[in-house]
C-alpha cells in the first residue's frame, strides 16, 4: 500500500506534443487522415480507432521513419527534476500511456529504473503492416487506464496529463494535474485541477502540499 502514488501520460505530457498523432501525420496519407479525423469528431469513430486503422494502414518497413520523426520532439521541460521530488518524498511514478512501447522507450527508457512502472501499447511489426496489441483495450480506449490504475495499491492518486485519454485517469485521480484539451474539458464537468506549464510547476505545487 502507497501512500501516494502518482500517475503520468506520455504522448503531448511528457513530450512536447502529441507524437502518436505526429506519426499518423507523416506517415498516413493525407485525404486518409483528414476522414478519419472527421469521423471521429463526428462520432462516427473512437480516437483508438482513429489510431489503430491509421496505424494498420502503414507499411511496417516505414518504422525508421518513426524514431526520425520522434527524435526531433523535445521532452517537456523539468520532468528528471519531477522524479527527483518525487524520490524525496517517496512518491512511486507510473507512466500509463495510450503510446507504443518503442516511442516511449525510446524517449524515457533510460529513466526505467526510476518508474514503478511502465505501462503502453505494442507495436507488432512482423507482418507487411503495422498492428497494435494491447492488453487493456477496453471500450474506445486502446489501453484503459484506470483498469491500469487499479493493479496498485494506494491511498492517494496523483496524475499528470493532457489530453481526451487522460480524461478517466482524472476522474479517478485525488489530485489532477491538467493542461491543454484536458483542462478544457473538465472545466467543462466542473472537475477541479491544477494547472500546469511544465513539471517544474508539477514539482513545486507536490512540494507545497506535503
């Protein structure tokens, strides 16, 4: 049993922007990419439809172009010093992402060692396509994260994100850290938050409330 224990996305959270969406658009054919975008705004489709058919519509020989494309995404400012406050107040950190196991890796595997846990979706490259596996599909969402959520044992929920799969995540989280479309939307349900620009505000306000 955790005291506390905080929970943190990866795409558009960790990095500067929402990688998974930069990979579709680069590597989806455009007209392909703008009818799936309107129907998932149209409610035709989920967002993990969305990505898992425009995943499966890439040749798998066109991954070298992912880590191309990622290696030119800056990480949110502040997030190693996040981990060191963290550590001080021994508060255990969790990175539960909607993105692929290789992206984020990529980009924090040598930060493992610091993380409870890692939690993500497999990219399996051993056919002419792209396919993605999850062991948490559930519903519209390609990797469920309160079900995530509920392999720990804790007091106390912290969670950090930014975005619709986020949204969950916050719900179930006794302190909410959002920005960008999150934040919109639970201002939109009332839910209260606190704002963020960077993990060094992340940093101060986990400090302030020891």
């Amino acid at each position: 049993m955790y005291d506390k224990i905080l929970f943190i996305d990866f795409d558009g959270t960790i990095t500067s922007e929402d990688t998974l969406d930069g990979v579709l658009q680069r590597l989806v054919p455009r007209e392909l990419y703008e009818e799936k975008a309107a129907a998932m705004m149209s409610g035709e489709l989920t967002l993990a439809q969305v990505v898992r058919e425009g995943f499966e519509s890439i040749p798998s020989d066109q991954f070298p172009k992912i880590f191309e494309y990622l290696d030119t995404v800056p990480m949110r400012e502040g997030f190693t010093q996040l981990l060191d406050t963290a550590d001080q107040l021994n508060i255990p950190v969790v990175v539960i992402s909607g993105g692929l196991r290789q992206m984020i890796e990529r980009k924090i595997g040598h930060l493992r060692d610091r993380l409870l846990g890692m939690h993500y979706v497999e990219l399996d490259l051993s056919g002419p396509n792209m396919q993605l596996r999850s062991d948490y599909e559930e519903g519209a969402e390609i990797l469920a994260k309160t079900r995530v959520m509920e392999q720990y044992d804790y007091k106390t929920a912290l969670c950090i994100g930014d975005s619709y799969t986020d949204i969950n995540m916050a719900a179930k989280s006794d302190v909410v850290f959002a920005r960008d479309k999150l934040a919109q939307i639970l201002d939109q349900k009332g839910i209260s938050y606190t704002p963020w620009k960077d993990f060094y505000d992340v940093a101060e306000a986990i400090k302030s409330s020891k």
